[in-house]
C-alpha cells in the first residue's frame, strides 16, 4: 500500500548556478580502515617511548632496536602516522630505553640499556631530530631496564637499572653536564629484577623505586628515596599466586591519594595481573586480580585511557593463535576495573605505550612489534568516541574453522557470513545472519554441510544463495538455502579423488549454475552440470600432469565462454614445474586440453597450499592473475598479466618482501580500480599481516598498507558488511594445534561513500548530477559543470542516436557516448584521456542499459533486446559472463544497484500488473508489485542508503511514489506534471536522489536537503536530458 505524505511545493526559484553543498569523496586516496596499523620500523624491536624529538609539536616515537644496536626514531606527522625513521647507534643489544633531560636545555634525550654489555647509553637530543654521539657508561651485571627521573631534585635526569645477573640495580646520579657519575649498587631481595618504576610510595615527596622480581618467589622489591640521590629502606613484598613477574606499572588508581603497584606474571597462560594497594608509607596489600589466566602478559601501564579522569590498566599479552593483543581495563576509580576492550596488535611485543599520537586530546596505543617476516610499531588510534579502532571481532568460537564465504542468505539486503567448522576443517555449516546494527546473530549448524572449500550461488533458480561445499571425504556438497538463512540436509555428490578446490559459474551456457572441482590426488577437474533445480550430475573430467589446489573461473582468453584456471604445487616427487594452468571453455559444458601458463621451476618444493585470485589490474579489459607462495611457502605475491588469447607474461612481484598466506581481489578505496589484499604469511601461516596494495592503474600498485590481522588465516574477502555501500575486509583464523579454535574479524572501511561512479551525469565527477541534455537534431551536448557552474557544449554523435552516458574508462567522471541502433556500436569520449573509443555491441531494436554490473567502477555495456528478453552484458569476466533471459517484450528495463554491492543489478517493470522482477546480484531474484501500469519507473537512492529505491512517477497525477527504507521514509510527493519528463538526480550533495522533471527546456529540482525546489531554464524542447537517459 502506498501512503502519501502531505508535502507542498515551496518558492520557485530561477538560478544559473548550483548551490555549494557537501559532496561525496570519489574514493579515497589512499587505504583509510578502522584497525591497528603496522609500521616498518628496525629488525627486532624490544622497547618504545613517545616524545617530541624534533620539536615540531607532532608526538613521535624511539624504539630500541636489539639486534642491530641501535635506536631508530619514527617522526610522527601529527596524524598518528609515521613515515620516515632516523638511526643512531647504542650499545650493544639495548632491551630498553627512556626519556629524560639530562643537560637540562628542554630537550627530551634517550638513556638504553643494553644487554649485550655492562652499559647503558646516553644519547643527547640536538633539538632537530638527531642525536650526539653515544655516550657509555657502566652500570654493571647485564641491563635489562633503565628508568630516567630526577633523585636528588636537581632538575635534571637520573638513572636507575636493574640488572638480571647479580639481581641488583644501579643507580647513576647526572654529573650536571650530560653525563652520568659512578654506579652505586642496591641488592636486590628478589631474583631477577626484570622491571623498574618510579614513584612516590611514602608521601614523602621524594622519589621512590620498586622492581618486579620474576623468580625465586616473585617479589616487588621497594626503593625509598631519601631525596639527594640515594635510597635506603628496601624491602620486598612476595606476590602470591603471581610467579614470574614481568611488569609493574604505579599510580593512584584506587583514588585514595596513595600511589598504588598494578603487577604481571608471565606464567605461561595462567598468568594474571593484579593490583598492590599503597598504605601511603611505603607498604602495601593485596588488591583484586585486575585479569586472570591470560597469556604471557610483557607489559602493563597505569593511565587515563578515557576521559573520566580515572586511572586504567592496559596489558600487553600473547594471545595466542589470536595474535597479540592490548587489553583495555577501564578503573573506576576505587581499585576496581571491567575489561573494556581487546585490541588487536601487530606481531609479538614488548612494550606497549599511552599517548596522544594525532592531537584529537584522545589517548591512542603503540606497541612493538615483530613477526617472522616484519618489524617496527603497530600503532591503534581512537574513533573520536574514545573507543581504540581496531579489528572488530564477529565471533570466537568453539569450532575449526575453514573457508569463508559472504553473501546475503536471507535477503535482507545485508551480507551474511559463513564457515564451515568442526574437526578436520568441518563437517558443519555455520551461518552470521547480518542484523540491522552491522552486527551478526550466529544462528545454528547444519550437520555434514560443510568442508575445506564453500562457494555459493542460486543453485536451484529459486532466488536465494545455496551453498556448495568440498569435505575432506571427497564429496561434494549442496546444501539449497530455504530463502530465510536456514539449510536442510545436503546432497552428496561423489569427487573420486581428493577434493581441494572449486568454483561456479554457467560452463554451458544454459542458464544454470554449475560446478568445477579440481582434485589434487587424481591430477584432474571434475565438471558437474547442474540441472537448475539444485541437482548435479558429473559430465566430464579433464586431467592434467599438475597437482591443483586452488582454482579461480573467468574469460581468460577473450572468447566470452568461461574458462577456469589452476594454481598447481609440486610435492618434490617428480611432478612438473606447472604453477598455473588454464583450461578454456568451449562453451558447452566441457573444457579445451590444459594449457601450462607458466612452466617456471619453484627454487623448493612447494608443500602448502597456494591462494588465487583473478582482476583486471591494469585496466586493458584481459583478467589477470595474482598469486601467493608461488616459489616457496615464505615468497612474496605475485602477478602475471594477461597478453591476450590465454597467454601470460613473466611473473611481477608485489612491492613487498613479506610473504602471505591467502589473498584476495576488491576495491577497497573505491576508485574503480581492483585492489589485492592479503593476509596472513611466515612459513606455516603464524605472521598475522594483512597487507592492503591499491591499485595505482599505469602506476602499478602501491607498497602496501599493513594492518594487524591473525596468525593462520583461513579466508580473507573484501565485502560489505554493514550495508553502507562500502566494502570492508574480512578474515578468519585456526588455532594449528587444535581443531575447536577459530575466530572472525573484520576491518570497517572509513573511505567516503563514492557516490558517482554509478551517476549517469556525473561529468567533472563532483559527485553531483550535471544539468546536461543531448539534442538530436544537431549531435551536440549541453553540460553545466555542478562543481563551478560552467558551461560546456560538445559535439559527439548524430541523429537517431540514442545517448548512453556513463563512466566507462572508471575514472569517476561521466563520459559522453551514444548507441547507434543502426548498426549495434556504442561511441564514447573518454575524459580521463579525450580520446574516441567504439565497441559493437548489440543490434537494431536492441534497448541500451548501461550500468556497472561487476562492479568495479567502469560502466559496462549492455543491451536488452525485447524480442526475447535477453540481457547481454560485456563484463568483466571475472564476474559474469554471456546472456541472461530475464523479462517480456512489453516490459520496460529498470537496471539499478538495489541490493547496495556496488553492481548493477538486473530488473524489469512489467506495466500489465505494475510488477517489478528483479535479480540482484546478491541476493538473486526478488519481485514487488509496486506502482500502477502507466507509471514511468524512476529507481534511485532516495533515502541515501546505497541501495536504489524503487519509485515511479505517474504522469496522470505528477506524483511521485518512493519505496524507501521504512525507517528512514516512505509516501509521494507531489512534484510534476503531464508530459514532464522525471530526471531523478543527486543534485544538493545530501547522499540523496532529488526528485526532478524537465520541461521543455526548464528544469525543476526538488532538493530533499531542505524540501526547497530550484527551478533552472537550461535546454530546448526536443532536448534529451543526460540524467534520464537512456
């Protein structure tokens, strides 16, 4: 039922310019995600401190470098990035370093201490960034960590270390000039003083030491300061319960007024952090366990994390085959804490510090970090909600887990998640169901559904994604979806042979699904037919003197018929050096003999299993291929592009050294251009990058953008997940050493919504709708630039013509381009380079219906030919491929991306009943009843939600009828009249379409930013305006 809303037409007024409002980025220009970012910094960090070392008011950071001795200082560029790192050499294998002024100038200098030797190093800041030569001085036995505070209130830095062998700590007072005097030793009552801090713990004003013992009882050993430099009164309290205490961190975080001790244990993963209460004169007791049974917790700082002027606790800890995390205790400010938050760090770390790194006056996190194939500092920063963005964690269950797979299940409109699971990679199917909050609802399992490999699609033609899936029985599965989300039983379907990857697509080209399975034992592919009611029947099998383990179907030589290609591995038993292999398809079911795309020798065996995937990366219209572990399992990524007719050049490398375990394609930045993402890498899978590399079109791809992920990777997939019209990164993981441990993350996408890659008259790409019309009668076109109110007349194509604007060389601006229905050619102008291009395409009575159906930012040509109902669309093969029947002659096409995936999604308006038949590119077939028979469809994103609304404009009446999403809006609008032609557009820059009619040279623009209409006289009658085109 249709409900109209009581809305009036307000002052008409006549402008030649547009107004300046907001507009949508086109793209980012670089990776912008919500997680913990990795930074290249030294070979083997082991400690870090922030600090302005150049004095340019921009928080940077040092960081003890063990193995190469050294300190390297990363300069932060006010925005919590680091881009450029200085070097300074100290002594020999420094584990640890602090800040002080020691030449009192104002200026922060470094102290390390170095394990290698009996020093420590002073390094003297120039107030530029650099350092003086580094100065020696002995503090004896082997220093493990160093403090710098002022002990006899001079005004100047003084040090304290602790020393492992011996259990003493060394205390050398500043000379007054830069330099340090003679040691003096304090024992130490507890063995192996592995860390210090200073504070005051009687109230005395002067300042105190105490030391985390890690064994022979696990002590805190206190120091009391007698103000000139010197300490008496040591004592030690043992800490039950707490062997082998790593970290101590001191502050009044029970808001008593008396400095308190928060203490970790590195117990193995029964390790827990607790609290030491101070009784204001140097002694202590027992406080609560702040975090129990956690994994070898390095560090533990006392701060104000948030904004409630109370202090917390955040702890440094190994968790396991998660990764290393931060946990995030907030205080309440009378000795209690509640865990916060878990923050996803890069690699194994030392040392984690608190500090404001882009000046929003919000506390962010550093760490150290190392893997087995990176270094440096991963760096989490706060989302303006004093929340740290970091990986956000779907789920940590029970469960093995194997492959990944997104799409919409129950066709909510949302993308839903599952995995297979259970032992040995699964025998279940676990489904996500995407709630409306972004969030997911783990829903149940489905026994004997599940396997190493899942793949979906609409196997049964009922509309909704079923679920195929590869056992470690040699079994196919399928499972066929009930339309809400839910699976019964499947069907099995026999391999013969190990089954270890597959892929679908319509090999025969009869409109039905089928499947493609490669079988590493028998050396062969497996063609299973579907018949289009969910049933498979194996039709072929074609072998190869290869061992396939991963699999990606496309158009590969350029024939328009799908072909599948093979990444193959060698077991060091005499098999062939064939990496990659393609098979092309004949069209009708079967594939021709495989073709070796590369006989490259791998430098070792290849034992894992290699990841594949396929994109258009440098824009020539030819799929290409990119491939992980193809000469060893720790290499990096490669890419070999396609030259045309199934051959491939030479492999390139990825601008990296780090190797990955999984990868995969998607536009990440939204430009149109398909980025790789990897994940996961090291040997066996253990380092937990995940490396993001935009494509730079003729640049190549840039050096990667890295985020912490996990060790062991399953699947990485880019997608949206939040129904925001912008595609975030997904991945999951697998404990190795046991099969009920898994769990799901994703890294939210920041990029701003790129609203005018899918806008028809979008021509100096503002984001904004152009008042543009084609006039018949002489070939010109009439543009009035939205971004500086300029006018533009252009002459491309003649009468008869039918103009076809769009983005067709993806460079976010609408090209001009008409189709000749006299011949079936499509002319257009690109405007990334101004030059003419022509591709034939379809034939006399044919409808053009252009639009970006995979999705990748270029607009693709497509026609639909009423005499039969058919779409055919010129694709990127990695997508689609070939002709689908879809509607009647007396239809009307209405493409439009109505499930919000960034593709065109096919769809008809059928005026007999007012029905519209759509199939989504997502979700399949869906179909609504919707307007009345003389109605003239107008879908576009009225409500801003990414997704095309369905609406009509109804001449009789010159209302407009919208199908919004129902909490945002809904009803008519009364805007028109008989003969107006409806130009729906997103003219104001509210993310919104603007109901708009032209009148014979007059445009009238309802602008749903304030409900204000503008009317502009641009045109004549007989004109064609862009935006309604065609």
């Amino acid at each position: 039922m249709i409900q109209k809303a009581h809305v009036f037409l307000l002052t008409l007024v006549c402008l030649m310019s547009l107004m300046t409002a907001e507009i949508y980025a086109d793209g980012c220009a670089g990776v912008n995600l919500k997680g913990t970012r990795n930074y290249s910094v030294g070979q083997t960090p082991y400690d870090v401190v922030p600090g302005d070392f150049n004095l340019d008011g921009k928080p940077d950071i040092a960081v003890a470098d063990y193995s190469v001795s050294s300190v390297r200082v990363a300069f932060g560029d006010g925005s919590g990035s680091f881009a450029s790192v200085n070097t300074f050499a100290v002594g020999l294998n420094p584990t640890s370093l602090a800040v002080g002024d020691f030449n009192g100038d104002g200026k922060p200098d470094l102290v390390t201490a170095n394990n290698g030797t009996v020093y420590v190093t002073v390094l003297l800041n120039n107030g530029t960034g650099g350092f003086s030569a580094a100065a020696d001085y002995s503090a004896g036995g082997t220093p493990e960590k160093v403090l710098a505070a002022d002990f006899n209130g001079d005004g100047k830095s003084d040090v304290a270390v602790t020393s492992l062998v011996g259990n003493f700590i060394t205390i050398l007072i500043n000379n007054g000039t830069g330099g340090l005097l003679s040691p003096v030793y304090y024992p130490s009552t507890g063995s192996r003083p592995r860390d210090i801090v200073a504070s005051d713990f009687n109230n005395d004003g002067k300042v105190d030491l105490a030391t985390a013992n890690g064994l022979n009882g696990a002590t805190v050993s206190i120091l009391l300061g007698t103000g000139t430099g010197t300490f008496n009164g040591l004592a030690a309290f043992q800490i039950f319960g707490l062997p082998f205490l790593s970290s101590l961190a001191a502050g009044d975080y029970n808001g008593d007024g008396k400095n308190d001790l928060v203490v970790a244990s590195d117990n193995g993963t029964a390790a827990n952090v607790r609290g030491l209460l101070g009784n204001g004169n140097g002694t202590f007791t027992a406080g609560a366990i702040i975090a129990n049974s956690i994994a070898l917790p390095s560090d533990v700082v006392l701060d104000y994390v948030n904004s409630d002027n109370k202090l917390d606790v955040v702890v440094l800890h190994d968790d396991l085959w998660r990764g290393w995390a931060a946990n995030i205790y907030y205080g309440d400010g009378a000795g209690g804490t509640t865990l916060s938050q878990v923050v996803l760090m890069g690699g194994s770390a030392h040392s984690v510090v608190v500090a404001d790194l882009n000046g929003d006056s919000q506390k962010d996190l550093v760490t150290d970090f190392v893997t087995g194939s990176d270094a440096g500092l991963s760096v989490a920063l706060t989302n303006g909600t004093e929340r740290i963005e970091t990986a956000d964690k779907i789920s940590d269950g029970p469960y093995d887990s194997g492959t990944l797979l997104l799409a919409d299940l129950n066709q909510d409109g949302r993308n839903d998640l599952a995995v297979s699971g259970g032992p040995l990679f699964g025998t279940y199917l676990y489904v996500f169901l995407n709630l409306a909050n972004g969030g997911f609802e783990f829903t149940s399992f489905y026994a004997g559904a599940g396997g190493r490999y899942l793949a979906s699609g609409d196997f049964n033609s009922d509309g909704s994604p079923d679920i195929a899936a590869l056992t470690n029985y040699g079994d196919l599965t399928v499972t066929l979806n009930n339309g809400s989300g839910r699976f019964p039983s499947p069907a099995h379907f026999a391999v013969f042979g190990t089954a270890d990857a597959l892929a679908t697509g319509d090999v025969n080209r009869d409109g039905k699904l089928d499947i493609i399975v490669a079988s590493r034992s028998t050396n062969a592919i497996r063609i299973f037919t579907g018949n289009g009611s969910g049933g498979f029947q194996l039709t072929g099998n074609i072998y190869v003197n290869a061992n396939p383990v991963s699999m990606v179907m496309g158009d590969f030589n350029g024939d328009g018929k799908p072909d599948v290609v093979t990444a193959n591995v060698c077991d060091g038993t005499g098999c062939p050096a064939r990496l990659l292999t393609l098979f092309a398809g004949d069209g009708l079911g079967s594939f021709a003999p495989p073709l070796d795309i590369t006989t490259q020798v791998s430098p070792t065996p290849v034992l894992n299993n290699q990841s594949l995937a396929a994109g258009d990366f440098n824009g020539d219209g030819r799929l290409d291929l990119t491939i992980t572990k193809i000469a060893a399992p720790d290499s990096p990524p490669q890419i070999t592009f396609n030259q045309g007719g199934g051959s491939f050049s030479a492999f390139t490398g990825l601008p990296t050294t780090k190797p990955s375990q999984v990868i995969t394609v998607g536009d990440v930045n939204g430009d149109g251009k398909p980025d790789i993402v990897t994940g996961g890498g090291g040997a066996n899978g253990g380092d937990g990058d995940v490396q993001v590399f935009l494509n730079g079109g003729a640049s190549g791809f840039d050096v990667p953008v890295t985020y912490a992920g996990l060790p062991y990777m399953q699947t990485i997939l880019v997608g949206d997940t939040n129904a925001d019209g912008k595609r975030e990164i997904v991945f999951n993981n697998r404990e190795p050493a046991s099969s009920n441990s898994t769990t799901l993350w994703r890294l939210f996408n920041k990029c701003a919504l790129n609203r005018s890659a899918g806008m028809t008259a979008d021509f100096d790409g503002d984001g904004l709708t152009d008042l543009s019309v084609f006039r018949p009668s002489n070939g010109y076109w009439y543009i009035i630039y939205s971004s500086n109110s300029s006018f533009h007349a252009f002459a491309f194509g003649t009468n008869g013509d039918t103009p076809v604007p769009g983005d067709y060389d993806g460079d976010g601006k609408t090209d001009l381009a008409v189709f000749r229905p006299s011949t079936g050619t499509w002319y257009y102008l690109k405007s990334s380079d101004g030059q003419v291009a022509y591709q034939t395409f379809g034939a006399n009575g044919d409808m053009p219906v252009q639009g970006d159906y995979d999705g990748d930012g270029r607009t693709n040509f497509a026609i639909w030919r009423p005499s039969t109902g058919t779409w055919y669309t010129s694709l990127d093969p990695a997508t689609n491929f070939g002709a689908v029947v879809w509607g009647a002659s007396t239809d009307t096409p209405v493409p439009a991306d109505y499930d919000g995936d960034g593709r065109t999604d096919i769809g008809v308006f059928r005026p007999a009943d007012a029905f519209w038949y759509l199939l989504k590119s997502s979700q399949g077939y869906q179909g609504q009843l919707f307007g009345a028979s003389t109605d003239t469809p107008v879908p576009a994103d009225y409500d801003g939600d990414g997704k095309e609304d369905l609406a009509v404009f109804r001449q009789s009446t010159g209302v407009w009828y919208t199908s919004l999403n129902p909490a945002t809006n809904s009803g008519a609008i009364q805007f028109g009249q008989t003969g107006d032609v409806p130009v729906p557009g997103y003219y104001d820059g509210d993310g919104k379409a603007d109901a708009a009619v032209f009148r014979q040279g007059d445009w009238y623009i309802f602008q749903s930013t304030n409900n204000s209409v503008r009317g502009v006289h641009f045109g004549s009658s007989g004109d064609v305006p862009a935006p309604q085109a065609p």
